[in-house]
DNA sequence: TAGGCCATCTGGTCCT
DNA sequence: AGGACCAGATGGCCTA
C-alpha cells in the first residue's frame, strides 16, 4: 500500500449523481495528436473481425471525423462532470479556502477527503463513547480527540511542498504524502463540555 | 530546467 | 449500437 492508493472499494458508482444538463456539444478546438480519425475508428473493437471492417467500409470519413468529435465532446465533459464534483469536494474540505491556500490537487483532494471521513469517525466513536460515560457517571477527565492512528504515525520530513501558499511548515500528523502535509488541515479537536459534568467523578475507577 | 499537475485525445472494455 | 468508464499518451503551464 503505496501513499497514494486508496480504498474506494464501498464508494458507489458516481454515475447516478451527476444530472447532465449539457445540451450543447462544445467545438473542437485542438486538433488530434494522434493518428487519424478513419484509422482509429477503423481499429475501434481491437482485432480487425468482418464485422468491424465492414462498418469501416460503410462510414466515410465524415462520419468518422463527426463520430470522433461527439466521442471527444462526451468524455470532455464527463472529465468537466469530474472535475465539478471534485471542487465540490474541495468546498467541504476544511482549511482549502481562502486566498493564501493554493487549490488542492485532485488526488491531494480525495487524501483529504478520505482522512477527513477517518477522523470523523473517529471523533463520532469517542463522542459515542463519551456520551455513554456521562451517561453513566463514570467521567473523570475530558478525553481529546486525535485524528486516526494511522494518521498520527504519517509525518512530514518535506519543507515547502505544503498546498498552502505560505506555510513552511515541516511536519504535521497527516495521511496524507509529505508533500502534502498542512498543520491546519487535522488539529486536534479538545472537547470543552460544562463544568457542571465534573461532579460525576469521584467515584470513579 | 526538471518535475508535478492538468486537459485533452484516444482506443479498449463493459453495460444497457 | 451507443454510451459510460477507464487508462495510456501527449503537450502545456507552473513552480522550485
């Protein structure tokens, strides 16, 4: 497990979120770096069968070129799609506003992301855990809640390679690659709850 | 100037 | 058959 691979394993297919509102095919501004049009559709479906290089024969190179554009408009957008649910993402991520912070790359966003569900989570089970204390007048001492294991044992040894614009911060409990790592991004949450809850304590172990 | 990041094009594969 | 998804290739832009 590298750095950057990531568990998406119960992420469901994005597919169903996006409502695709683009009626409007966009024109094709930068020409083809590859080969041409006719030999690629000509070696779309791989092998060369008879079905395939009888369609090659019936489409001429209008069609071609036309099928190729729709083809590039569809995925230029579907990558737009992409890249919208990801700003998306980056506009829930703490700490990724302002003008100081550079824009987080994709896979800088989606580390984040990941971390940031982890340390909820986490957070979620002790306050759980908390609650349940109170609950049973067993509290001696205010836990603070740290992000995930995993988390705290990643530390940065790179300096100057944060996102944030300013920052020459060199270290910070992060899952996140060194070059990624920012102190502002997980701090430690302390819990302040009333003053009043410390009369439970006394009798605990 | 090298490396990182990105947009785009492209062909292959799978699904409806 | 057509669309969605994916990964590889390529070139441009930016930063250290």
């Amino acid at each position: 497990m590298t750095d950057y691979e990531i568990d998406v394993t119960s992420i469901a297919s994005p597919s169903s979120v996006f409502s695709c509102s683009s009626d409007e095919m966009q024109s094709e501004g930068t020409p083809s770096i590859m080969g041409g049009e006719g030999e690629m559709i000509n070696r779309k479906s791989g092998n060369g069968s008879s079905r395939n290089r009888k369609i090659s024969k019936e489409i001429n190179d209008d069609d071609l070129q036309r099928l190729r554009l729709k083809i590039n408009s569809r995925e230029r957008k579907r990558m737009h799609d992409l890249n919208s649910a990801l700003d998306g993402l980056r506009e829930v991520m703490p700490y990724s506003h302002g003008p100081s912070v550079r824009k987080l790359s994709k896979i800088a966003t989606l580390l984040l992301a990941k971390n940031y569900i982890l340390m909820l989570q986490n957070s979620v089970a002790e306050m759980k855990k908390l609650v349940s204390d109170v609950s049973n007048h067993r509290v001696t001492s205010f836990p603070t809640i740290s992000p995930p294991t995993s988390f705290a044992n990643r530390t940065s040894t790179t300096k100057g390679n944060c996102p944030c614009a300013d920052c020459s911060s060199t270290s910070s409990p992060m899952l996140l690659p060194p070059r990624f790592a920012h102190p502002a991004i997980f701090p430690p949450i302390s819990l302040k709850l009333p003053t009043s809850s410390s009369q439970h304590s006394p009798n605990l172990p």
